[in-house]
C-alpha cells in the first residue's frame, strides 16, 4: 500500500494512518478480501473519524451496489450479499451510537441477526457492552492531526487506525 504506512506494534495489533480517503478505501479493499461468514467487526472511534466511510468503502469491495446508508436512526441497515470468497450471505451495519443500554441489543433482537451465514460491522460496539460477541477485528479510528472539527460526510485529514485481530488475518493488511 503506497498511501498507508505501517507500524506492527503487537502480533495482533497493527497501527495505520490512512492519508486520504483513497487509502481508506483501500484499507476496506483488502480487508474485504479478508473476512468470512461469520465475522464480526467493531468500528470505534469519534464522530467524523471515519468510520462511516470506511463502512461505505467496505461495503462496495463485498459488491453493494447502489446507496450505501448510515443506520444513525434505523441502527441497523442489512445488505444481500452475492457470492463471493467470504461465504456470507448478509452484511449488517450496526449503528449503536443510540442505544442506551446494552440489554436494549437482545430487545431489539439484534443478537439473532449475528449467524455463520453473515458479516457484521458494528460501530459504537461500547453501547452494547458484555451483549455482543468478541469481535473477529476492531478498527480504532482517530484523527492524527490537529482536525477536530470535520464535517463527517466528507475526508478532511490523516486518519490513524489500529487494526486488531488474529495474527495470520492481518497479515494482508499492513
């Protein structure tokens, strides 16, 4: 990767600063190329950190077509999934930033939506602590430079994001 750099700091743990949105994408590019029916990753981080463009970059490498939507309100947003290498049949964008208890996970039913046949990604994975399962990945965003206030549509600035998960999937990664 030419506009990602990398510093392995644990086995499991890769640090990466994403320099625009091309190398976000193509961090979700081959991530995608990584994941499996059954996986389920976290995406963390502050508002406008990037972690809604990631989801979007993410989704397009799984072959979602057509609008990509943030589930702020709805929490979850489900996509079909055509075949491909990762076996799943679904992808679903959790949005937890809203949930104010994490019991409110197992109400809404959200825990029967996580199968072997699916993909997660979870943002705000705190809201719904001791009610979700480890995840398979966690992706930590954060500005690296001085922006604090971005619009959270758009990619102003270095992102720095670690990456953790199992030492032979992340191998690809970095």
């Amino acid at each position: 990767m030419n506009e990602i750099t990398t510093d392995v700091t644990m086995p499991s743990d890769l640090q990466l600063n994403l320099v625009n949105e091309a190398a976000t994408a193509e961090l979700a590019q081959r991530l995608a190329q990584q994941v499996r029916a059954g996986d389920v990753i976290f995406l963390q981080g502050e508002l406008g950190a990037g972690k809604t463009t990631f989801t979007r970059h993410f989704a397009r490498a799984l072959g979602i077509e057509g609008r990509i939507k943030s589930p702020t309100y709805t929490l979850v947003e489900s996509y079909t999934l055509n075949a491909g290498t990762h076996d799943a049949t679904t992808l679903h964008h959790f949005d937890l930033y809203r949930l104010g208890d994490p019991r409110e996970w197992y109400s809404a039913g959200f825990d029967e939506y996580l199968n072997d046949r699916t993909i997660a990604l979870i943002e705000w994975p705190s809201q719904a602590a001791g009610a979700l399962p480890a995840p398979t990945f966690s992706l930590t965003f954060e500005h690296a430079d001085d922006l604090t206030d971005v619009d959270v549509e758009s990619f102003d600035g270095v992102r720095r994001v670690r990456v953790a998960g199992t030492v032979n999937r992340l191998s690809s990664l970095g």
